[in-house]
C-alpha cells in the first residue's frame, strides 16, 4: 500500500505536465528564460516520427489526407498573449503547410494537431526530431507553415505583423516573404541558441535579437513585390528589394527546414497575426 501511495502523486503529475521554455535537445524542462514563469502545459505524449510513419497514416511520396494528432498545448496566455498584436485573433484565411500535405485548410486544420494547434490568439508550431517531407520526393525539408491566401504582384505595399515566442529553439527559418516562382525575398531565421536572424536574399545576415527562448518579441514586415521592410519591437532592422517580375508573393510563417535535419522537438508560438 505503500508504494501505490508514493507512485499515484508522480503518474498524476506525469499527466499534466507544465513547462517553461526549453533549449535544444532538453530531455526535461530548462529553466525559464523570461520572468521564471510556466509557458504552457502539455497534455499527452507524442509518438516518434518513425512510429508515425509506421502507424499508415502518412506515406512516402504522396500527400496525406488522414492527417497526424498529437498531445494538447495549452498557452499560459498571460505570458504569451502580450503586447500590442495580444487581442488579435488569428485569420481565417490561411491554410497550412506540413510535410506530409502542402494545402490544408482551416476546417482539417484539427486532423494535423501533431504539428499545428490553435489556443486563443497563439497559432502553436511544432516539429519533432528526424522529421522529414514526405509528401513528394524533396528531401529533408520538413515544416510546418501557415500562409495566407493573400498574394499579390509588384505594386501596393502590404503588411504581416504578429508577436513570436521561441520555445524550443532550432535552427530554421520562421518567416518568409514567399514568391511562388522566384523564391522568397526576405527570411527571418532562428538558431539552436534562440537567436533572431534577419536574412535577405543575397545580401549579409545578421542577428536582430540574441538569445530569445521564452521572450516574446513582435515582427512587422512590409511588402511591394519589389521592396521590403522589417520592424522588431517597433524599430527598423532591414530593408531592401529582391525583382519578383514573375509569379505571386504571400507571407509564410513557421518553421522550415530546407537542406538541414531536424535534430531534435522544436517549438514556436506566433500570437495575434495579421495581414493586409
């Protein structure tokens, strides 16, 4: 009796698990990076991907329309849900991008909870170690992205602004200006060490913000299908102009990986996100 007594406090424990921002590869949670507080809590566990694969329910080569489920986040919304883009609520006119299915949209958006949630205002990205694409033949390549289903072509600026919070860092890209012949013009990546990069295609990176795990920070970008700008916490950070002559532009945010594995379970928050 009791042992049953010592180890029914530890399985409930277990079951409603709370976490504070984690650095690369963590096997349990790290302390906060922030003001020391829980950034969300987990409900259920989450299977390997090579259990996924094995389970049928994506398939080499072919896009899925079974999608994956996975454990529940659940946003400490008042840490995360900060700042001037807080009471937002996330557009309806976006689809998702993950590597088993490159166009789904809002009403399957429950069937993918392994890599893509909604709670409140905070769209919840994540990817899971040896992640790979899967619905064609591209190697590596795995992401989980949310775009919006406004494009346009050289002319009228348009503007994406949303509040990110790094959880589990990863080296990746986490934003895009996306042109669907011509590749993107202007990316912002993080690294392993949370560190914010801004990325324009053919010119220098460097990095905007250091060391971000846990801290939320906001993005404001602009857009005319020639030029661009990028704002962090309100300040300028980069502009410049990649010709896009060809082919439509739209705003991408997530996480991808491109040529680079994924080493190990990463995570992102991206908060009250808008676009015109």
């Amino acid at each position: 009796m009791n042992r049953i007594r010592y180890i029914l406090p530890i399985y409930i424990l277990l079951c409603g698990q709370t976490f504070s921002a984690e650095q690369p590869g963590a096997s349990k949670p790290a302390k906060a990076t922030g003001d020391g507080g829980k950034l969300f809590t987990q409900e259920g566990t989450d299977p390997t991907f090579a259990e996924v694969l094995a389970s049928g329910k994506i398939a080499q080569g072919t896009s899925s329309s079974k999608g994956v489920t996975g454990s529940k986040i659940h946003v400490n919304k008042n840490l995360i849900e900060v700042g001037p883009y807080a009471k937002r609520v996330i557009p309806k006119d976006i689809d998702v991008h993950t590597l088993a299915d490159s166009h789904i949209s809002r009403k399957e958006f429950p069937k993918w909870s392994r890599w893509y949630q909604e709670d409140g205002n905070t769209q919840v990205f994540r990817l899971f170690k040896d992640e790979t694409n899967v619905h064609n033949a591209r190697a590596l390549a795995a992401r989980v992205e949310a775009y919006s289903s406004l494009k346009w072509k050289e002319g009228a600026w348009h503007e994406w602004s949303g509040t990110y919070t790094i959880i589990k860092p990863h080296g990746c890209a986490i934003f895009q200006a996306k042109n669907n012949i011509n590749d993107w013009a202007i990316q912002l990546d993080m690294e392993d060490n949370g560190d914010v990069i801004y990325s324009p295609r053919h010119e220098k990176k460097k990095v905007i913000a250091a060391k971000m795990t846990g801290k939320p920070f906001n993005i404001r970008v602009r857009d005319n299908g020639l030029n661009y700008e990028v704002f962090l916490d309100d300040k300028k950070v980069g502009s410049g102009s990649f010709p896009r002559k060809e082919g439509d532009t739209n705003f991408r945010w997530g996480m991808y990986l491109g040529e680079h594995p994924v080493k190990h379970e990463a995570m992102i928050f991206v908060t009250g996100v808008a676009f015109e």
